[in-house]
C-alpha cells in the first residue's frame, strides 16, 4: 500500500488554519460586542442623566411659579 505523505498533512494543516482564522473571527466579534456593550452603558447612562436633569427642570419650574404666585398676592 502506498501512502500520500503530502495529503493528509496539507489537509492536517488546512483545517488547523481554518480553526485559527475562525478563532481570531471570533475574538474580533468578542471585541467588537464589548464595544456595543459600553456603548449602550454609555447611552443608558446619558438617557438617565437627561431624565434626571428633566425632573430638575420641572422642580424649577414649580419654584419658580410658586414664587410667582406669592409676589403677586402682595
């Protein structure tokens, strides 16, 4: 029986290059939903800083009106 010395390890060698590429896929993917996820940390973040300065701004406005209605009762 004859052996191929060449094909099995090409074939050998392929399919490890494969596992690599699709590895290194996958670490880029890894990384890439990371960045997502501090992105949308980041825009939670900022969504609950505008509710905050709204509810600041409401609170103002009452002030504001109350004061305006006792200035004018004098």
């Amino acid at each position: 029986m004859e052996t191929d010395p060449g094909g099995s390890g090409n074939g050998a060698s392929t399919m490890a290059m494969e596992m690599e590429s699709k590895e290194q896929t996958i670490e880029e993917l890894r990384a890439e939903l990371e960045m997502v996820r501090q992105e949308l940390s980041k825009k939670d973040d900022d969504k609950k800083t505008i509710e905050r300065l709204m509810m600041i701004n409401e609170a103002q406005q009452r002030t504001i009106t109350d004061l305006t209605v006792k200035l004018t009762s004098y």
